[in-house]
C-alpha cells in the first residue's frame, strides 16, 4: 500500500508541476492571457508543498520524483501535445521509473 500511495502522490505532484509551468509556456510562446500566471503560481506551490508529504530524506525524494516527472511528462506530450511518444521516448520513461522505484523502495539499513 505505501508503494501504491507514493507513486500516486509522485503522479500528482509532477501534475502539479508541468501544469504550473506549461501555463507560463502558453502566455509566453501561444499568446495566451497573462491571467494564466495566477493559476500557474497556485499549482507551482501545491507542487512545493507535496513534495513536502513524503517521509522520507528531501534529496532521495527530489531523485526519485525525476524519474517519476519523466513519466508524466512523456504521457504530456501524447494527451496535451498530441504528439505520440517514439518507443525510444517510452524506455526512457521506463528506465526513469525503475530509477524511481530504486531509489524509493531499496532496502535501508
């Protein structure tokens, strides 16, 4: 369960993260509103702040939610971007998940 519940909350943090910086994207390079910063600040701090959920050392956290934002970002440009991800970009993804799992899930002493 504490698996399951670690990944989901890597899952919504990168969510939170792409979302607060592909807002500013938008107003930069589409043209979009400036109104766009608000909510792109609110979801930049919800980011901040889930990070701060986890129990565990803050740099392993940092470390294995990379792995975890390479994922999400990968599925990003597929369902946003509407592009599809090569079979390269998916290992990757891959690879960056298992990295995760390492880094999060290894045994301590």
């Amino acid at each position: 369960m504490l698996i399951l519940k670690t990944v989901a909350l890597f899952f919504v943090t990168a969510l939170a993260e792409i979302i607060g910086c592909y807002l500013p994207y938008l107003w930069l390079r589409e043209g979009k509103s400036a109104w766009l910063l608000v909510p792109a600040a609110l979801s930049l701090m919800l980011f901040a702040w889930l990070l701060t959920l986890h129990p565990t050392a803050a740099g392993r956290v940092y470390a294995a939610y990379g792995g975890v934002y390479v994922f999400v970002a990968i599925f990003w440009l597929w369902s946003v971007d509407g592009i599809r991800p090569s079979g390269w970009d998916l290992l990757g993804a891959s690879v960056a998940m298992v990295g995760m799992g390492i880094i999060m899930f290894a045994p301590r002493s």
